[in-house]
C-alpha cells in the first residue's frame, strides 16, 4: 500500500454525507440541522433540540408535548432486565452493563418491527431506546453497585426524569439546568468514531438496536467517550498530590514524561477552541458548592488549562469541563459514559435513520 493511499484514522477520506451536523472549524461553530448548536443549547431544552436533531426541525409546540409524552410512555424497561441486572457479576463495567442491556432489550421488540427497516419502523425503535436508554444506564449501575432500582416516573419531564434515576430525588432546578445543557453538548457531534460504527452496522440493513450496541462497544473507549473519566480522574491526581499549590509543576511533569493528557485538542478542532467547551465551562462556578472540593478543583482546572496552552498551544476539548461538571452534579465517575452515550443516542439514531 503506497502513501498515497494510506489515511491514518481515514483522515481527508470522504466515508459518507450527512444533512444532520457539520463542524465548521474555520467559525469555531457546530451546526445542527442549520442551527448552532450553542445557541440551540443557550435557549431550548435537550428534548426539543432531540426532535431537531431527529426529524429535522424543530417542533411546534404541540409536536414538542407529543414527542415528549411519547418518551415519557416508553420510558420504563422489562421487569427482565432489572433481573438481569441482578444477574450480573459485580466486576461488570457499566458501559458493558449498558451494551448488555441493550442487546437484550431487542429481544423484547416485536419480531416484525425488529426486522422492519423502513424509515417508519426504525424512528419507532429509535425513539423507545432513546426513551430507555436513561433507565437502562442509571438501573444497571445501581444493580451493580448493590443500590435500589429507582424506576422512571412518568410524571416527570424526561431529563428531570433522568437525574431522579440517578439521585433517588428530584432535582434542584440549577442541577437540572447544568445537566440539560451538558446533554444538549454532546447530542450530536458529525461523524465520531461511534456514530460511524453506528452507520456501517446500519448500512448492511442490521436492525436498530445492534447499531445501538456497535455505538455503545465504541464509545466505552478512553480515546472516545471515556476521555471524560480520564479528565476528572486527572484533576483529582492532582488533588490528592497537593492541590493547587502542586498543580502546575505536575502537569509540567506528565508532559516531561510525554504523558496524555485527556480533555485537550482534538482532531477536528486541533489547534482551535471547541465551542461547547467555551460555553460549558461557565457552568464551573455554578456548581463548584456543590461537593466538598469543588472550588479547590475548578482552581485546578485553571491552572491545568493555563498550562496546557502556554507549553502545548491546545485548548480543551469538551470532555474536560463535563468530568468536572458531572463530579460536581454528583455522578459516580463510571457512569460518566454511559451518560454521554444517553446523550449521544438522539444522535445516532438520527444517522441511523439517514
């Protein structure tokens, strides 16, 4: 195979087209479905910009009500699957768990509609696991971590619903805020390495759910959705190292010994801003009183982004302010991914349908 021919990570090979996002790199901007995804994220709730991001346009405010009650009805899992997660061995990561899930869930479908891949068939596989994708993250995890099943309640809206899962509580209305907006970030992001699986198992007419577990097997990576535990877990090294007055010269020395350092750069943006980023971090003070360490580890996430631009010329990707912000909500850190893979899945089923 000759240089000519060989693409790294298929760098500058066109794969596919998509009407769905593009990021344009040259205004720091992602686009979805012709909107800017920060301003859809600074004005409109995860749901609203879901139905965006999956038929479209955004919906009326009927169309809006309908989509979510829809999610609301579907929300709630099989009585199997909880006894599944019973079953499980403890050592069981929880994006494993998650995939699992997933790939059982199908069973439950009809065997006609499972086998249905037309446009219609699938939106309606695609909207019952974006409607329990949240139940079968949070319950998994809690199986696994010899806590009680908290099972959705329809009463409440889907998101409100998803942090009551995870709390055992209804959220505060700031917690609330943070959380949708994060969700709203990382919705839909183009072509990722797990969008791409999605598509290239949905490409030989598989059915919707294996797309789903192909997405979920790739996302559970560090490289890809697990970049966002590697960033907390990150900031607190440095923590339990002496805090703020240790952070500078230990980051100096990962870099010394070459180490990676997750939640910098990325492949699309490279030596540029991402959007979500810039708009994220703002919710870093807001919630910092939320955990006992959380002002001393948003001084950290200075400092450690001070220095990564003056010796590395790199701004942080996404993943670098949602590990903190989701330590600050409260989440356990291994089901940060399973949680971006909630958020993500408006998305791939979207490209799926495409």
């Amino acid at each position: 195979m000759t240089s000519e021919t060989f693409s790294p990570g298929l760098d500058g090979v066109i794969a596919t087209d998509t009407k769905i996002s593009l990021l344009d790199t040259d205004v720091e901007m992602i686009i979805v479905r012709g909107y800017d995804l920060i301003e859809l994220a600074q004005n409109l709730n995860y749901t609203d910009v879901a139905y965006l991001v999956i038929y479209g346009q955004l919906p009326t405010e009927a169309q809006g009500r309908e989509f979510c009650e829809t999610l609301a009805e579907q929300a709630e899992i099989p009585d199997e699957l909880y006894r599944l997660f019973e079953l499980m061995p403890k050592s069981t990561v929880a994006m494993d768990a998650l995939r699992t899930g997933i790939s059982f869930l199908a069973g439950f479908e009809d065997p006609d509609l499972l086998n249905d891949n037309s446009h219609e068939a699938n939106l309606k596989k695609g909207l019952k696991l974006l409607a329990q994708v949240p139940a079968l993250a949070v319950n998994s995890y809690r199986a696994l971590n010899d806590m009680p099943f908290v099972r959705p309640d329809q009463s409440l809206g889907y998101m409100e619903n998803f942090m009551y899962m995870l709390r055992g509580e209804k959220p505060d209305a700031v917690s609330l805020d943070a959380f949708d907006r994060i969700h709203m970030c990382y919705i839909e992001h183009e072509m990722p390495n797990s969008t791409f699986a999605a598509r290239v198992i949905a490409s030989t007419l598989a059915d919707m759910y294996g797309a789903m577990v192909g997405a979920v097997a790739s996302l559970k990576g560090r490289l890809h959705g697990g970049a966002n535990e590697a960033a907390i877990e990150f900031l607190l090294d440095i923590l339990k190292e002496g805090g703020p007055p240790r952070a500078e010269a230990y980051v100096m020395e990962k870099l010394e010994a070459r180490a990676r350092i997750m939640g910098f750069g990325h492949r699309v943006y490279m030596k540029k801003y991402d959007p979500r980023a810039k708009f994220l971090m703002e919710y870093i003070p807001r919630l910092a009183d939320r955990v006992p360490d959380g002002e001393v580890l948003a001084s950290i996430y200075n400092t450690v982004e001070r220095v990564m631009f003056r010796e590395k010329a790199l701004y942080p990707n996404t993943d670098f302010p949602i590990g903190l912000l989701y330590y600050e909500l409260g989440i356990p850190i291994p089901l940060y991914t399973p949680i971006f893979l909630a958020s993500r899945t408006a998305g791939n089923v979207a490209h799926v349908l495409e």
